[in-house]
C-alpha cells in the first residue's frame, strides 16, 4: 500500500489556466488520489471573487484538499486588511474546502513562508522568520520516531537554483538545514513555475526538494501547466512522477 497525493501550486485563480484544471480533475476523478495539495498562490489578486472560484473547484475534487497560502493569497487593494489580519480570506477558504490528512505513510508538516510585508521589494519572494520555523520544527520533533515519511510544504523554495547566487528566499539557508535536522524527509513547494526534484545540503544535512510548476496562464522559463503525483511508500520511500498538462500519464 501507499499513499498518492497530487501535488498542484501556483493556480492563480483570476488567470487560472481553465483547460489545465479540467485535465487535473479528470484525472483525480479517474485516480482518486488519497489528497490533492496545493503550495500556495490560489488566487491571483486575493479577490472575493477569486477566491470563489477557488472554493467552488476545490470543493468539486472530491477527494480531501490540503492548502497553503502564498504571496498572492494576501489582499493587494485592501492595504488595512493586508497589515492586519492578512489570510483571513485565505482561513475562510481552508475553513470551507480544506482537509487534514490521514495517512499511515506520510504526514505533511506546513511552514509559512509568506510576510505581509518585508524590507526589500517586491515582497513576493519568500522569509522564514523565526516563529513559524520554530512551530514546524517543533511539530517535526514531536514526530520523532514516527516511521511515517514526513514532508514539509511551503510556498517558496527554501533555496535557490545551485550556482545562481544569492539565496531569494531570506532564512531559507537556517530553515532547510533546520527542519533537515529535525527529521524531514523532504520539503515540496512552488512560487517558481517551474518543477524540479533533486537533493540539497545545508549545515551538514541533506533533504529533498520538491517543486512544481503552475496550472495558471503565468508560464515561466518554458515549463508548460504542469503538476506531480507524489507517492509515498512505508520505509519512507518517495516516487514523483511528473505531469505535463496534455501528456498522457507514465505507463
């Protein structure tokens, strides 16, 4: 046995890619994967009307649906709603669609790594303050000797391309070497627009990271709609198969 979670991120809804979400529910109808989960960015605006349409599709899967907020789920008009109580419209939509998951092979363990507001710009890219890190490293430890595979899931990618320079995601360093440390197995994320998969030392410790692409009419660096089915194994085993939107699925 092993659980199957489709991995989807970045859908932007306000410029959602309609025909890539059609394909995604058809294939969690015919698949009925044990949880589809989402790594932020579900809207695009943070509009009322955004996050409807996110409901109503979230709601429409069928199966339990796993949500974290990204750079674009905080308002961007209403300023005083943004600096002050800033996911509210994202809680009303986990309130209403989202789910916990039940697993004998995986837990997800969630890190934020959004701000409402940061001292450079633009604020899109990620920080790891020291609060959150601390609460997901503490639930990791929590977890220790748990023979479940424990995947961490944020927004941002805790660190850059190899080679490319400075990290974008300010903490992301001290957070992958830290929750690495504390057990994870792996980090799954998206904001990038693009998917990859591959395995990243910090301080001494190793982990995998996991991104993938979008499902909006945002495409980056010429990687088209895409999302991954992410299997997970007893033994804390880890199988990731690529989805191209329009590609039939691996054989």
């Amino acid at each position: 046995m092993a659980t199957r979670l489709f991995h989807i991120s970045d859908v932007h809804f306000g410029v959602e890619d309609r025909a890539a979400l059609s394909a995604v529910a058809a294939a969690v109808e015919q698949e009925r994967p044990n949880a589809v989960v989402c790594t932020g960015d579900l809207t695009q605006r943070a509009k009322h009307s955004e996050y409807a349409d996110a409901a109503k599709w979230f709601g429409s899967l069928g199966v339990p649906t796993i949500l974290q907020a990204g750079n674009h789920d905080m308002p961007y008009y209403n300023l005083w709603e943004r600096f002050t109580d800033p996911y509210r419209r994202y809680r009303a939509l986990n309130d209403r669609v989202g789910a916990q998951l039940k697993s004998d092979d995986v837990v997800l363990v969630p890190l934020v790594s959004t701000v409402r507001a940061q001292p450079r710009f633009p604020w899109s890219d990620g920080l790891v303050r020291k609060p959150p890190l601390a609460r997901t490293v503490a639930q990791l430890e929590e977890l220790r000797g748990d023979p479940r595979t424990k995947i961490v899931m944020c927004h941002h990618p805790l660190l850059g391309p190899e080679g490319a320079g400075a990290n974008p995601t300010i903490g992301g360093d001290e957070a992958f070497a830290a929750i690495a440390s504390a057990g994870a197995d792996a980090v799954i994320s998206g904001h990038v627009h693009t998917p990859f998969d591959e395995v990243r030392s910090r301080g001494g410790h190793s982990m995998r990271m996991i991104g993938i692409g979008t499902l909006s009419t945002r495409l980056r660096h010429g990687a088209p709609p895409c999302y991954q089915v992410i299997e997970c194994k007893p033994g804390r085993a880890i199988t990731v198969e690529l989805r191209v939107v329009g590609e039939p699925p691996a054989a």
